[in-house]
C-alpha cells in the first residue's frame, strides 16, 4: 500500500465522493514518490470542502506525513495577500491604485511620478529587482539581516535604479521581488500597522485561520511546518536553512495550510472581504505601455483551462525550497481548488525528481475531469 494512501485515511483527511477522490489519489501516487517532500491538496465545491488529503512527507528526517493542516511556505504566492491589502486600504480611500509610489514612500521620489503602486502589483514598474547577485551584495552591504527599510535604503542609494537603460515605468513585464515588498512597505506606512499585523488582524482572526501568518512570528518553530529541501549535485535532497531575506516582507512571507486556505477561498467567493469590484480588479491583468497584456493581476497570474479562467500563482526563487501550486477557479461555482505544494520529488519517465512546474497543468487538467465534485454530508 502506497505511503500516501496511509496519510490519507487520518482523520485530519476528507473525501465526500469516495469515487472521484480516488481519482485524485491515484493520480497523485502515479506522480509522487511516496518517501519523498510531498504536497497537501484540497478541493472545495459549492462553498464545502469535499477533498483534503495529503500527500508524501513533510519532513524526510522525522518521516512526517503531509498533512490537510501541515504548515507551508506560501512563498511568491503570498503576493496575492500584498495585493489584498492594497485593495483593502483603496477601499478605504487611503491610497489609490494610481498614486505616485513616492507619494507613499517620499525617499523613493526618484523614480518620478510615473512609478505607480498598480505598476508595482502588475509587475510592470520597471524597477531594478534586487534579487540578483549583485543586488542581494548591495542590500546585505547595508545589513546582515535586511528588512524593507533596508531595500528601501538601497535604492536611494543607487539613484532609484531602473532595470534596463532607458526603459520606463509601464514599457514592460518584468517579474519584480522587491517591487512588492515596496507595496508592503506602503501596507505599513498607510495602514500605521506592521505587515504583520495588518494581515494577522484585518484578515487572518477574522477568518479564523489560526495557522496563517507572516514573518516574523514564533509559529514558524511549529512543529507541523514541512521542511524545505534542494537537490545537490547527486540529486540527493538536503534541508534548506534560513536566508538573509527571510525578514522581508511583502513578496512571499507567509505560512499557511490547506484547510485555511479553503477558508480563504471562501472568503474571496463572497467578498466577505473586499468588494466584487475590488476582486474584479485583482483579477485583471496589466498591459504595458504599449498595450500588451500581462496575464498577471494584483499577485495572480491568470489564464484559461477547459473554457474556465482560473487565477493562480507558481513561482519558486532560488533561495526558497519550497514550489507552490494556488489555484482558485472565479466563476466556476460547482468547483475551486487550492493546493500548495513544495520541494521536488516526482516521477516522469524514470526520473525520480520532476519539478512540480510540469505536473501543475497537468493536475488542473485531471482535477478539471475528475471534477465537479459534489459535496455530501461531512
């Protein structure tokens, strides 16, 4: 019996069609290798959870299961929650979408007025990122352990620096780190709450999502937080440590599980949070200067499956082990499904390692025909 099959029959796990729930399990064993880092996927239909199951191990060392309520790194998919909480301060009529980002952050004029905080969630400022080797140098030049005033810092210092020579703000799409952690500096100086705070408080109480949170916060230590792995050279995995960013915030500083994630998606579902308006604009993609389309809304890239947009986000830096998959399907009624995922242990063709970049249509695609699940009676 398959190792995942035995995580999967807790108490913790919920299958209300047995039928189509084995479905998903059997694709899940066909793409995993049972004693390997391992993902947590849950299926909510009509407002009801209906599937939650883990898959594989969360610590390879201890030989934990993942589990429905196994913490993970939402990394870059907690940009989604950066662009949240710009929109909930918009709605309050405490900053607009098309503020200069100097208006906000007045050491960063030097960009000029062009520079605006939508540029900034659309991915499309312009702006150095300071991801790469030599600006993470130029942040860590000014401290050890950086945190946004540090990035801040960086770029006064460095002029304001643009990406590439003669570009300007809105010209292009280039994925930019630091330029959301800009935005959650502005959550901070708008809202006079620490990032923390702002989302602990405003979001995550009120959802009652007791197992979601920003760094810095104690809850990072839980025991039932999986732990990140790379591959070396032999494609042996090896547990990931702490980096000199992990203080950031605004970019990819949260924590979270499935189960709380499903009550997230319910959250979004009925604007119990910000208006449809609101949710209307985060799900819609930019377009640069000279009208070419994004794909990528306020922290979601977007596209279309089957007929059936969805919004999701997978990214993964080099400094995070973790890979996530965040999927949430607006519009469809009867079907949504969030799913994170981490690290990389999955068979194709002999290979032990896949990268989960590769399965992640693929699943969207079986989920899709396994799909309109139906909720039962829990």
């Amino acid at each position: 019996m398959a190792f995942f099959r035995r995580t999967g029959s807790t108490a913790k796990a919920i299958r209300a069609d047995a039928a189509r729930s084995a479905q998903i399990d059997d694709y899940a064993d066909s793409e995993i290798e049972a004693d390997g880092p391992g993902f947590a996927l849950a299926v909510v239909a009509g407002g009801t959870v209906v599937h939650a199951a883990g898959y594989g191990l969360a610590d390879l060392r201890s030989r934990q299961p993942v589990e429905p309520d196994t913490i993970f790194h939402l990394a870059s998919c907690g940009k989604q929650f950066t662009g949240l909480g710009v929109l909930m301060l918009a709605e309050e009529d405490k900053l607009h979408l098309d503020d200069p980002v100097g208006k906000h952050l007045p050491s960063l004029a030097g960009f000029g007025p062009r520079l605006t905080i939508r540029q900034l969630l659309h991915h499309t400022s312009g702006i150095r990122d300071l991801y790469d080797e030599d600006g993470v140098e130029q942040v860590l030049a000014r401290c050890e352990r950086p945190t946004n005033a540090d990035v801040i810092r960086t770029y006064a210092d460095l002029g304001c620096p643009m990406a590439e020579a003669g570009t300007g703000p809105g010209d292009t799409f280039s994925y930019s780190n630091s330029g959301y952690e800009l935005l959650g500096t502005i959550i901070e100086q708008v809202s006079g709450q620490s990032y923390h705070d702002f989302f602990a408080k405003r979001v995550f109480d009120r959802l009652r999502m007791k197992d979601t949170f920003s760094v810095p916060d104690p809850r990072i230590d839980d025991p039932r937080c999986a732990t990140g792995y790379t591959l070396d050279d032999w494609d042996d995995f090896i547990a990931a440590g702490s980096n000199e960013f992990d203080n950031l915030v605004g970019s990819g500083p949260f924590y979270t599980t499935a189960s709380d994630l499903c009550r997230y998606d319910r959250a979004l579902r009925t604007h119990s949070l910000i208006s449809e308006t609101s949710m209307a604009e985060a799900f819609t993609g930019g377009r640069t200067n000279g009208g070419d389309s994004t794909n990528y809304g306020f922290g979601w890239n977007l596209g279309v499956q089957n007929g059936i947009a969805f919004a999701d986000h997978f990214r993964r830096l080099e400094w995070v082990p973790f890979l996530y998959l965040l999927l949430f399907r607006p519009g469809a009624q009867y079907f949504r499904a969030v799913e994170p995922s981490r690290s990389r242990c999955f068979r194709s063709g002999g290979c032990r390692h896949r990268r989960l970049s590769l399965i992640a249509p693929q699943l969207r695609d079986r989920l899709w025909r396994v799909g309109r699940l139906r909720p039962k009676t829990l």
